[in-house]
C-alpha cells in the first residue's frame, strides 16, 4: 500500500537523502509529523556518531529518533555494502 496524504496519522515520517560522498556523510531532508513538516539535517561521522542539527527547534523525541534511524542505516552500509558507506536515501515510517 502507498503513502496516502501529505502527512501520516501517527508516527513520523522520515524522508532524507545522502548529499555527500564520503564520511562524514550529510543527511537532509524532512520529518513529517501528524500536521506538519520539519526540516531535518544531520551529519554521520567514520565512527557512526549522529549529530543532528537544530535538535532544540525540534518536537520532543524527534532529533532522538532521527539519530537512531542513522546510526541503524550506518551500520547496515559498514556491514553490508561494498564501500560501507550507509545508504543514499532513507524513507522510512515510525509509529508512535
């Protein structure tokens, strides 16, 4: 089943690309919420560290599940792709 509507019922909504090229690797994109639509910008570093930008500006939570979502993508590239590098583009759900 598709996405239908602009922003999810529940959860949120991730949708960022990878915009370099090697470490550290910088992610932007959005996070959609129940009613709205929040810039999102975070950079992963060699090691997997996840450093999201603006967290304060963020809702509650939302920096702290973005850094899980890539520190989950970081290693799914080290151990899984030829250069190890995480992927290009991540769009993913999350409930609550």
């Amino acid at each position: 089943m598709g996405i239908i509507g602009e922003y999810p019922e529940g959860g949120v909504r991730f949708d960022l690309a990878r915009t370099t090229a090697g470490a550290p690797w910088v992610y932007e994109g959005t996070a959609s919420t129940a009613g709205d639509h929040h810039a999102l910008r975070a950079t992963v570093d060699a090691e997997g560290r996840v450093t999201v930008e603006g967290a304060e500006r963020l809702p509650d939570g939302l920096a702290v599940r973005a850094e899980l979502l890539l520190r989950t993508a970081y290693r799914h590239g080290r151990d899984g792709t030829p250069d190890g590098a995480p992927p290009h583009r991540i769009r993913r759900w999350r409930a609550g």
